[in-house]
C-alpha cells in the first residue's frame, strides 16, 4: 500500500511539472521569448526540482492588491510599455515578422486578452504551426464567457428550452464547486519560464482544477446525456461529439500555459463526479422550479447563500465576477422557468411528441432561428445596458462610492459582484419569459 501510495505521488508530482506542459507547447510550435535572467532561473529550476512544490508562489502573493476594494492602477505604466511593443496581438503574424531569426514558418504573436487582474498585456510568444493555434484558441473560447453567452440563448430559442434550463444548473454548480475549490486549494498557474504564456487573462487567478475543464467537460457530456434519446440522432455520434469538445477544451488548457496536465485531468474527473450525482436530479430540480409555490423563494435564498459562501473562501479576485455572473443566470433563468409554467409561456413538448425528429436545415429554418437570435440579442442586450445604467450608480450611491467613473467603479468587490448577480439575474430572466413573448408578438415563436 506504501509503494502504490509513493508511485501514485510521484505520478502526481510528474504530471504537475510545469516543464511537461513546456514540452507540449514545444511539440506543438509555440517557443517563448525568454531573457536570459527567466532562462537561468529555468537552469536552476531544473537542477533541483524537488524544491519546486516548497518555492510555490501563489497568485495572490506574486500580485497583491492593497486591499480587495484597491484599484489596479498601479500597473498603468506597464500597460503601456507592452501596448509599444504589441506586434501580434492575440494572432500569429506574418510569416517570419517580428525578427524571429529569419525563419519563415514561424511568427511572433501575444496572447489575445490581457490580464484580468493586472491589466499585464504578457510576452510574445513565437508559433511555429499556425493551425494547431488557431484550434486551440477556438478550444478554449468553448470554456469563455462569450461562447456561453451565445451559446445558451440560442439553445433556449431555437433548439430545445428544456435542455437550456438543465444545462445552465449544470453550469453554475460546475463553476460554484470549482470556483470554490480553487480558492480551498490555492495553487498558482505554472510556472513561466519553462512555460510559455499563451494565454494571460486568468494568469492571476488559482490554478486547481481547471475550471475550463470542468465547464468543457460538463456541458458537452450533459448535453449529450440530456438530448440522446430525447432527439433522433445516433448513440456514437452523440458521444464522439461530447469527447471531441471535452478533449478540445482541456487540451487547449494546457497549449495555453494556463495549466498543468494534473490539473486539467482533475477538472476532467471533478467534473464527472458532479455530474453523476447532479445528472440524476435534474428532472427534480427543474419540476420544482416550475412547479412548486414557493421555488421563487428557494431560488433565490440558495443562489445568494452559495454566492457567499464563494466570494468568502479568499480575497477579491475578478473570478468572483464570473461566478457571480453563473449564479445570477442560474437564478434568472430558474425564476424564468417558473414563471413561464404559471402563465403556459414557451411550453415543453408532450411526452407523446418524443423522441424529437431533427428538422431538415432550409432556407426558412435557418432564416427564422437567425431571426430570432438577432431579436433576441437585441433584447438582451438592452435589457443589460438598462440594468447596467441602473444598477452601478445605485450600488455607488449604498456604498459611497464615486460613480463618475464606471470602469473604475467596477473594481470595487461591492458594487461589481452585487452588480453580476443582479444584471445577470434580470438578462436570464429575459432570455427566458420575456424574449420568448416578444417572439410571440412577432410571429417567430
């Protein structure tokens, strides 16, 4: 038991090594710009690494705010000094641009958004194989807020609402526990050098699990489990597809710098567990969020208890946005649901209906789901500019805080994670009751 107990840590330690995720990135073109001082650092690191677990830097640690209300205009003058030297910007450039000794397959790039928490724009990075960046970047926007932003309204409007309602409980919880987890854990990103940041957007954020993993694992696979029997298309299609995305999303993890394979594995596994316990229970949660008198209550007494129980684990970090983001659309969409079984608005089909035919894609069918995806982004965001133009000078008023400037206001943890919760809350909502009602009115239900 000691010896299968010490190979399994080792197995752990191996798969942790940041210069496992350096030789990924090799094999699959990206080389970083290093200075000579990063690469001795790397040679030191290499002579010793059992001291790698004990030298850990924390995020929290390596770029402390004074305090969780400071704003992060300490690192203006850096934004500035990488804004002079930006040459690629988030897309490989042109083939041998950049200076990157004469080599014509290759190009100078640097990743696409810059840091969340420090506005650090990171180094440029050269990519040899411009395909495997260009899937991988569309890998991991799969796990981004804007992928789920789109991809959820039209699920809801033009595929199948039932589905949608499910998918975003699965959602939220997975971005919850692993929000939750991360900041229990408290591991850094890895180490850079050896690796090369391709990605630098949650580089401030904790590392343990993969939380892109987890939500790239989670929707795929419910999704599947959810419509596979529910929609006519073939058992082995349907579970190609969920391990193709799955593995997409979790491999880019790693191409991007942003974790290690032990991490992205974890996400992986983690995300499973919480869906062989939640899977099971969907039908019951959606039944009584439509159903029973006082669910409206439930919703939102549950949602806020979770969201502080969150934002309580460790200081402020703009994570605590985007989990605030999740439990506020999990409690719009779930007051929604309710909402539309009491006034019999965007009804479920019978279960007579089932198994659902997927209709052939003509030129009327796409031009209606289009139509309706338009009108319906157009609403949402009105919907969002409206509570936003509300909601942030009210908080600034509660709080004492300056309204004059919005982005500055923004940093504040008590106006940014009350102003989530509540603009997030009303948009799903909308994107539940309301969007379907005016597609009512407009003749596109």
């Amino acid at each position: 038991m000691a010896f299968v107990a010490a190979a399994f840590v080792r197995l752990c330690g191996y798969l942790q090594d940041p210069r496992l995720v350096a030789r990924f990135q090799r094999l699959c073109g990206v080389e970083g710009t290093f200075s000579e001082e990063e690469e001795e650092d790397t040679a030191r690191l290499k002579g010793d690494p059992s001291k790698q677990p004990e030298d850990r830097e924390y995020p929290r640690q390596r770029n402390p705010p004074r305090d969780p209300e400071t704003k992060m205009e300490d690192h203006q003058e850096d934004r500035e000094e990488h804004r002079t030297r930006d040459v690629g910007n988030g897309s490989a450039g042109e083939p041998g641009g950049g200076g990157d000794g004469g080599d014509g397959d290759a190009a100078r790039a640097k990743p696409l958004r810059r840091n969340s928490l420090t506005g650090d724009a990171g180094h440029e990075f050269i990519v040899r194989n411009r395909l495997l960046f260009y899937l991988f970047t569309f890998g991991t926007e799969l796990g981004n807020e804007m992928f789920f932003i789109a991809f959820f309204p039209f699920l809801f409007w033009n595929l199948d609402a039932l589905v949608g309602r499910r998918l975003i409980v699965v959602w939220a919880w997975n971005l919850f526990l692993g929000q939750s987890t991360k900041d229990l854990v408290r591991w850094s990103r890895p180490a850079s050098p050896p690796v090369v940041k391709v990605e630098v957007f949650y580089n401030s954020e904790y590392s343990m699990p993969s939380t892109h993993a987890m939500t790239g694992t989670a929707i795929p696979f419910s999704l599947f489990l959810l419509s596979c029997g529910r929609w006519e298309y073939s058992f082995s299609f349907g579970l190609s597809v969920a391990l193709a995305w799955s593995l997409l999303v979790c491999v880019s993890r790693v191409y991007m710098g942003m974790h290690s394979v032990l991490e992205v594995i974890t996400g992986f596994l983690y995300s499973l567990l919480i869906l062989a316990v939640l899977q099971p229970m969907l039908d019951a949660i959606d039944g009584f969020y439509a159903t029973h008198p006082l669910a409206p209550l439930a919703i939102v007494l549950s949602h806020v208890g979770m969201g502080l129980l969150a934002f309580s684990l460790d200081s402020w970090s703009t994570s605590r946005g985007d989990t605030a983001q999740a439990l506020g659309t999990g409690v719009g969409t779930a007051l929604g649901t309710h909402v539309n079984h009491r006034l019999g608005l965007l009804t479920d089909p019978p279960l007579s209906a089932l198994p659902l035919a997927v209709p052939a894609a003509g030129v009327g069918l796409v031009g209606r789901s289009l139509a309706r995806f338009v009108l319906g982004v157009a609403v949402l965001l009105v919907c969002r500019m409206v509570m936003k133009a509300v909601t942030i000078p009210g908080l600034c008023r509660v709080f004492g805080i300056p309204a004059g400037d919005v982005r500055s206001a923004r940093q504040h943890m008590r106006v940014e994670l009350p102003y989530r919760y509540i603009v997030y809350s009303v948009v799903g909502f909308c994107c539940v009751s309301v969007v379907p009602f005016v597609f009512g009115m407009v003749n596109l239900a």
